[in-house]
C-alpha cells in the first residue's frame, strides 16, 4: 500500500466545523490562512480576489438574520433528507448560519477575470485546509452568498463595484470532533 503523506491526510481530515469555542482567532493566524490561499493558482494568473474579514458579530447577525429566508424560499421545492433538515434549523430563530464563530472571511472574486469562481474556489480550498493544519476549524457558508442581493449590506462589507461575494469561510477553534461524512467512491471512466 502507498504510504499518504502529511498533505493527504490534512486534505481527508479536514471537516466542515460547526461548534466553536470562545478561543480568539489572532490576526496573524487570519493573515497566515489568507496567505496560503493567494498561493492558489488562478487561470491567466490573475489572482482575482480580495479578501474582508469580519469579527463583528452584530454584522453577522444581520447577514444570517437577512440570508436564512431567502436560503429558505430556494430550498421550498427541495426533497433531499439534507435540505429537510437545513431546512428545520433555518426555520429556529436562534439559528445562525454562521454558528457563532469568531471570525468570517469573505472571498471575493473580480468579475473581470474570466475563471473567477474557480480560482476563489482553489483559495478557499488552501485557507481551510491551512486553518485544518494550524488546528482551526472553518465551514464554507454558501447561505451567506445571498447577501450579494443587497447593495447596503455590500456597501457595508466594503465589497467594491466589480467584486462579487464567491466564499464565505468561518474559521474558529472547534469545541468536538466532528465525523466525517461518507464520501462516495468515485466514478472513474479509463480510457
Ligand atoms: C459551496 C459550498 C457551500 C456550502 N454552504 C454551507 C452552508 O451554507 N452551511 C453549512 O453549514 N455548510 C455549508 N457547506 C459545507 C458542506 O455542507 C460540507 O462541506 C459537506 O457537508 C461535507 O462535509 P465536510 O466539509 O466535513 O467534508 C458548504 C460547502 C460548500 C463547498
């Protein structure tokens, strides 16, 4: 059997975290995430993104408090047993999309650019595997994506004209062990 090296095993262990500690996540491990997320690699090499960080947590309340209904309405017609239960905790008022982590990173990609979603994807991929290895938990929020919709919540997260909201990454120290959900083999087609 191949030996999986250090990379391997940081890419197969790495969970989405969804309960986070009080620990305070230091501006430098914030700037250490983001660093290995620049080093993705972008289509024509243009490094399409910028990057907002929030630790204000009334601003995250507004963003889950505006996003979890509109997430609500796309998912009515939904009929898969994930969607149901996503679908149960959007409706509890308590509920925050960002399950109270300390710290949001917005990945934003230039419009312009013409691989822009993937290459933010590639950086998202880095900075949470980056956070895995300096023993961080993070979870993509997709739901939070919704607040493109909304010019003042844009104004107020500093997202320029031509930028768009690609990913919304918690990160935060993760208060259990989280298991992993099954992943199917994959399909592979030899040719
Ligand atoms: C594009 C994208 C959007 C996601 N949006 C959400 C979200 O809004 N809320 C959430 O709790 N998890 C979200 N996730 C996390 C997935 O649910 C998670 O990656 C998946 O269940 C697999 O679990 P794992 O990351 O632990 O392997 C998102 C993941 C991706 C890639």
């Amino acid at each position: 059997m191949t030996e999986e090296g250090p990379i391997i095993s940081n890419i197969k262990t790495r969970r989405s975290v969804r309960s986070y500690t009080d620990r305070p996540v230091s501006d430098k491990i914030i700037e250490n995430i983001i660093d290995a997320g620049i080093h993705a690699p972008t289509g024509l090499g243009l490094q399409p993104w910028k990057f907002v960080v929030i630790r204000d947590k009334s601003i995250m309340k507004q963003i889950s408090t505006y996003c979890k209904p509109r997430l609500l309405e796309q998912l009515e017609e939904a009929d898969i047993d994930t969607a149901r239960e996503f679908k149960k905790m959007l409706k509890s008022e308590g509920f925050d999309i960002f399950y109270n982590a300390p710290v949001l990173v917005i990945v934003l990609g230039d419009t312009k650019a013409p691989t822009v979603e993937s290459d933010c994807a590639m950086c998202a991929q880095n900075m949470m595997l980056a956070a895995h290895s300096m023993g961080l938990g993070s979870c993509w929020i997709g739901t939070a994506c919704f607040v493109q919709d909304n010019p003042e919540m844009l104004q107020k997260l500093m997202v320029p004209e031509n930028y768009k909201v690609v990913a919304p990454i918690i990160f935060g120290y993760g208060d259990a062990i989280v298991a992993a959900p099954p992943r199917n083999g994959p399909d592979i087609s030899w040719v």
